[in-house]
C-alpha cells in the first residue's frame, strides 16, 4: 500500500515567535510499524514545512496514496477535516484514517462531524493501526480490529479497546528518516526529541493522557533509550534533546540509570525532561545536571493546597518548594506550570497562584487557562455542570476561555492571565538577572510569545502546541 501520513497545516502561534515546532513522534512511530509490513509510506509534517493547504493538496495528488493517516490536537481538528474533504475530493477511494488525543474520546462526533473519515484509531496506535493495515489488505476480517471507530449500514461502529503494548521496547524505532529534521531549529540549533515511557498512574482533571496511554507506566530499557539517544546524535548530529515523557522521573531509579549511562558513554547532549515534584530528589537533579540536562519541567499548577486537591494533582505545596530548590541548587532551569480558571476558582485563588510561581522560585514559569479537553475528567465535569461555552474546537489552545467561571468573565480571566505573566517576568530583579544569566531570554522569547498568543486569542486564532516548547 501506498500510505501517506500527515499533520495538517494550520497555524501556530508558538512557531511564529519561536520559529520551531517539534517532530510528530506519533506519525514516525505509525510509519515504522507500516515499513515492517512492507507498505510505501511518506510522512507530511506541514507545520515543519510551512506548507499551505495547496501545497499539501498537491502532495497528495503527486503522491496519490491508498491511505491517508492523520494526527490532530484539538485545536487542529478542523484542518484536519479541511484535508480529508479535499482528498476524498480528489479521490473518493482513498481511505482516511486519523488518530490523537482529540479523536480517541471522540470517535463518534469525529465521524459526524467529518463524513470524509473512514476510520478514526482510538488511544495507542501502533497495534490498531497494524490490525488496520492488515484489514485493508484482506488479511482481517475488520470485526477482529480492535480499537478503532468506523461507519456501517447501522450506524456507527466502535470496537472493543485494544490492549496496551505491554513491551514497548517491541515498538520499532520511530522512523525519523522520513521526518525533516534539519527543520526542528531552535535558537540556531537543530533539536531532536524522545519518548521513553508511556501511561502515568495518576489522575489530574485536565489531563487526558493517563486515559489514552493507560495508567500504567510502561518505560523503554535503558539500552533501547540510549539506542535511540546514539542515534539522534550519530545518525543525525543532533546534541540538544527533548525528554516527552510525561514523567520522566516516574520510575526514579530508571531516570538515574539513563542519566549516569548518558555520563558514562560521554554523549554530547543537552537536554531537557520533565518531573513531578513528589518524584524528584537532589540525587536525580544532580545526575541529570552532570549528564547534561539544562531544564527540568514541573507540573505545579496551583498555589492553593485546596485546587490541587480538587484536580487531582497528588503533590502538596511543601513539596514544589522543596523540588523546586532541589532543581535549582543543581543548576538546572526550573520551569513550572501553572493552570488559573478552574470552574470555582475565585480572584484570591488565582492571586494566590501568581504568588506561588514567584515564592517557589522556579526560573521559568507557564501560565495557562484551565481547558476541559474532551476525556478528561473536567471535561465530563463542565458537560455535567453545563459550562461548556463553545464546541468550536479551535478555541480550545489553553489561552482560550471555553468554560463559564463562578467567578470571572470571559474577558475577566483573561486580564488574570496577562498579570500572571508581566508579575512574572517583568519584576526588575527577575530581568535583571534575565540580563545577566539567559542574555535577554525573556525579551527575546517569553514576552513576544505571551502578546501574540493574545492577540491570537482576540483574531479568533489557534495555538496549537504547548508553551514548554519554547524551552528547546
């Protein structure tokens, strides 16, 4: 088969303040699993690429595959749509296929919404989308294709779930070569990024990744990590590396295997990786600094013990200041996140919030609106409560607000946001220091992206990647 993979085009805030977006991991991992089978298979990354829709238009129709698979944040979800119209357009037998976070908790209005879909995926990909290819080759019958959504005569169809790839370490290689990877530059240096484990056991209210990942954590050995980390820098003389786990500390003993084997083998890298603040002690820091780490990234979110217990968090104040420090007393770059306009947040919650991010003293800090992503936890919780403002998906960037608020406006919550960031950043000993330490970092990068992330939000734009990408 003949099967084209892509991300649509749409646009980025985050890539015009910092010229950049990361590789789709998730596309090179599907194309993979395609190549062992066989099938001839290209991958369009159009952010990358700055490509319009009449560029990737005429791929396909220079290319003219059998299948088209492709990935979608939330926000994005209609210009995914935009590409399947077109294609089906073009030609009526080419089967789509899309998958991500957005549609496997939306199989059904995915495909009422877009009738040019065939398939939607639904969570891990790698199994399902093999079981896929096999159906469209003959070789299944699609009853015996788990975890996928289709259209029938009586309606539409979602199969059973498929199980979790128990061994990860089974899951080949990303196929990169099929990436542009002279395109992921940021500050003049080319980066490349890694994924090490998958699920997380706990359960924060507007996270939707322990739902389609699992809650169980499954990690790569370290000899497959480091396979993949020699590649990027021998294969592809990349040297600075994102983590993407979404807890790269989960297993701490594993994080301190990686590192010290990174250290061991003397392997040019710099990179970054995030951690919760009740899974991170001054050992790890220290051995993430010495094997070349520069930013570890903590999921704080709140300065109120009450919201963090509300949403799930698993963590206390106490033990942000502490990991905070620990962080810092290595020299590694601290940044935290923080999440303002849960449904009952009042305006001392979120001032309270603000105070934390500059008592915990992190060294950088994110600051977005509380979105309930479909899946998640607060999604069910604003359709319960009938908070749910817009089903425009495009609203949904976490800049955006979408959910009605006991106690702000609209225009409120976002005035909130904008305090959070110039109390932040713009307080004379944090600029100074800014000056002296990252040579303007905050001039150069934070305050661009913060106004036109605003002056998105006021066109009615999207933004479709997270703030932490600014940190590459």
């Amino acid at each position: 088969m003949k099967i084209l993979l892509l991300s649509p085009p749409t646009d980025s805030v985050i890539k015009s303040v910092i010229g950049t977006t990361g590789p789709p991991l998730g596309l090179a991992y599907l194309a993979s699993v395609a190549r062992e089978q066989g099938d001839d298979v290209r991958i369009i990354d159009s952010i990358a690429m700055d490509y319009t829709k009449g560029q990737v238009k005429g791929l396909i129709k220079a290319y003219d595959p059998d299948l088209i698979g492709i990935t979608s944040t939330t926000s994005m979800i209609p210009d995914a749509y935009n590409i399947a119209r077109f294609a089906k357009t073009y030609n009526s037998d080419i089967k789509i296929a899309i998958g991500g976070p957005h549609v496997t908790f939306t199989p059904d209005t995915t495909l009422n919404e877009s009738p040019d879909i065939d398939y939607v995926i639904i969570g891990e990909g790698e199994t399902v989308f093999s079981n896929l290819l096999q159906y469209l080759k003959g070789k299944k019958d699609l009853r015996e294709v788990r975890g996928i959504s289709y259209r029938n005569s009586g309606g539409i169809v979602i199969s059973p779930p498929e199980e979790l790839i128990k061994d990860i370490d089974s899951i080949p290689m990303p196929a990169l070569d099929l990436l542009p990877m002279d395109r992921y530059v940021a500050d003049r240096k080319r980066f490349g990024t890694i994924m090490t484990s998958r699920g997380c056991p706990y359960n924060c209210i507007f996270c939707s990744s322990s739902l389609q990942f699992g809650k169980r954590w499954r990690g790569h050995s370290t000899e497959r990590v480091m396979a993949e980390l020699r590649r990027l820098v021998y294969d592809y003389g990349l040297h600075e590396i994102e983590f993407l786990d979404d807890t790269f500390t989960l297993n701490m003993k594993r994080a301190m295997e990686i590192a010290h084997k990174i250290k061991e083998e003397k392997l040019d890298i710099r990179w970054s990786a995030s951690a919760r603040v009740n899974l991170f002690s001054a050992e790890i820091a220290k051995a993430m600094k010495d094997s070349g780490a520069h930013t570890v990234y903590f999921g704080i979110e709140s300065g109120n013990q009450k919201t963090l217990d509300f949403i799930g968090k698993g963590i206390t104040l106490q033990q942000a200041m502490d990991s905070v420090r620990k962080g810092n007393e290595a020299g590694l770059n601290t940044l935290g996140s923080f999440i303002i306009g849960f449904p009952d947040d009042t305006k001392e919650d979120v001032r309270n919030t603000i105070r934390f991010a500059k008592k915990v003293k992190v060294m950088l800090a994110q600051f977005t609106i509380a979105t309930p992503y479909p899946g998640t936890r607060l999604w069910h919780l604003a359709k319960s409560r009938g908070l749910i403002k817009t089903m425009d998906w495009r609203k949904y960037t976490t800049l955006s607000p979408v959910m009605a608020l006991a106690n702000f406006t609209d225009a409120e919550i976002l005035r909130w946001l904008g305090k959070a960031y110039v109390s932040f950043y713009l307080r004379p000993s944090y600029l100074l220091h800014d000056l002296i330490r990252d040579h303007g970092f905050v001039f150069k990068r934070i305050i661009p992206y913060y106004s036109k992330a605003i002056a998105a939000f006021k066109r009615g734009d999207g933004l479709q990647e997270d703030f932490s990408k600014t940190i590459s």
